[in-house]
C-alpha cells in the first residue's frame, strides 16, 4: 500500500503558533489548525480575543513569537525576500474599513489588486496591461458591480465600497482570502450581500476564505467551520452544527447570557 494521503492538502497550517506583543500581551497561545484548500471558515470570538492577531499572523502582517505558519506547504514565517512576496501574492485581505484609495476610480482600485505581478514603476504610472483589465473587469461583474468601473471609490456606499474590495483581491488571483470583520460598519440588508458574495466566491472559484466576525448569528447562517477564540486560545474548532449554545457560552464567556434576548431563544 501507497502512503495515506489527505484527498486534500492543507492550503493553511498554524503549528504551534504563539504571539506575544511587545507590550507582553499574549495574542496567541499555541494554535494549531489545518484550513483545507476551498474551506470557508468563520473566526468569532469576544474583542481582544485574538481573531485579528490570527487573520494577521496568516499572511504575515504580524510576525509570530514562536511555532510556524505554512501556506500550501511553505512556511511564510521563515519565507524571506521573493518567496515572502510570492506566498503573499496568494493571499487577498480585506478589511473593516475597506482601505480604498478614495480618489480614485473603482477599475484604477481594482487594478491594484495586480501590483505584486508587475514592476513598481510600471504600477506607479498606472501602466497595467490590458489582461489585468480584463481581470479587474471580470471581478467587478462577480460583485455586480461592473457598471460602477469609472466612479470615484468616494462616490460609492459602504456596502459597494467593500464588495470594490473584494473584487480587488480577486484580480490578485489569490488562493486564500482574509476578511477582518468585513461587515462590522454596515448595515444588515448590505451585511448580506457582502457575506453572499464572499459566499459565492468561495463556491464558485474554490478560494479559501476566513472570516473573522463579531456576529454569532451570522456566523451560524454563513459557516460551515467555525473557530472560536478565547484570550487566544481555541477553545472550539469544528463544523456549525456542533456549535451548541454551551460552546458559544465557552467562547463568549457569560457575556452572551447578559444580552436580553427575544422569548423562546436561548443561547
Ligand atoms: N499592536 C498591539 N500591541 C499590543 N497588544 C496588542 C496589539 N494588537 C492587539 N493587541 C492585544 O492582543 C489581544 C488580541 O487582539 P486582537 O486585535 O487580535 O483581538 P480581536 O479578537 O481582533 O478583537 P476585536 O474584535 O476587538 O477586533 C488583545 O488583548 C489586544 O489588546
Ligand atoms: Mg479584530
């Protein structure tokens, strides 16, 4: 018999990942978590539990104290120079707040998303080649958001704003997506649009997604892996439905029980 191999391969690998700031808090406490390549996985947990600190360490915004991160099995904690940059180019990352240059067009933001693929002078004089258009295009349509190519970013909504960074990291034609609390401004109709479309991303084109999110009823519709974090540790790691109302008590703490909720719910 051949060697047992896993139908399919880690796309990200925490080993024994600690991170300790230099203030000596700890953000990190030993993490281990295999994210297979097309997972879709939701990161919940109380504020200052570690979620970004996590989401961060993945890509290497934050360097980690001790253990080893790998990325489709290359390390990214010991990646230097243009390896760092390559395993980089693999991962999109969007954020709260959407991180858009305002001023500029929603295509010359999406174009953006090309920079790790050409040379700064050519990005710097906005010199993409028609192909990276065609990408930017495309990834615009996937957001329904094609007719909106030549409007000021400053001109759009939240909601529009943040599905413009998302097709920014698609033309990246990245292999994982980060999302740090990506609907934490918006309201709950554009909260759903955003969340469907990193949804149909994910089913559509096979990307990896994780998500962290404050939300536990949101991670409830949209998981289908959630791991939770408490003072930065796992305290849960497995599919939605083995998420009981006990193991988001462990994870929220009794925070949760304070919040009134409407009759016949408990959580
Ligand atoms: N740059 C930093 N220097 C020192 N401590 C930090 C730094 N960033 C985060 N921390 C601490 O690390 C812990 C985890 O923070 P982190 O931002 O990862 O939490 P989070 O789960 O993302 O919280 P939130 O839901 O508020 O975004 C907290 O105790 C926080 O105060
Ligand atoms: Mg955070």
């Amino acid at each position: 018999m051949g060697p047992i191999v896993d139908k399919k391969a880690s796309i990200i690998s925490f080993q024994n990942v600690s991170k300790i700031y230099p203030n000596g808090v700890q953000g990190l406490k030993d993490l281990n978590i295999d994210i297979k390549q097309g997972e879709f996985v939701i990161v919940v947990g109380l504020s200052g539990a570690g979620k970004s600190t996590m989401l961060r360490a993945i890509n290497r915004l934050h360097e980690i104290t001790s253990g080893d991160i790998q990325i489709d099995g290359k390390s990214i904690t010991k990646a230097k120079g243009k390896e760092l940059r390559l395993i980089r180019r693999d991962i999109g990352m969007i954020f709260q707040s959407f991180n858009l240059v305002k001023r500029s067009t929603v295509l010359r933001n999406v174009l953006s998303g090309r920079v790790a693929y050409h040379s700064t002078l050519k990005t710097m004089f906005g010199l993409f080649p028609k192909e990276d258009k065609q990408l930017a295009y495309e990834a615009l349509q996937r957001v329904n958001l094609a007719e909106k190519v030549y409007t000021r970013a400053d001109e759009l909504s939240g909601g529009q704003q943040q599905r413009v960074s998302i097709a920014r990291a698609l033309t990246q034609e990245p292999k994982i997506i980060l999302a740090d609390e990506p609907v934490a401004s918006l309201d709950p109709v554009t909260t759903e649009k955003v969340m469907d479309d990193l949804l149909r991303i994910n089913h559509e084109l096979g990307i990896t997604i994780v998500v962290n999110l404050h939300s536990v009823d949101l991670a409830r519709q949209y998981g289908t892996r959630i791991i939770g974090l408490r003072d930065g540790e796992v305290v849960f790691d497995g599919p939605v439905a083995k998420a009981t109302d006990e193991t988001l008590r462990g994870i929220y703490g009794e925070k949760i029980l304070e919040e009134p909720k409407p009759e016949g719910v408990t959580v």
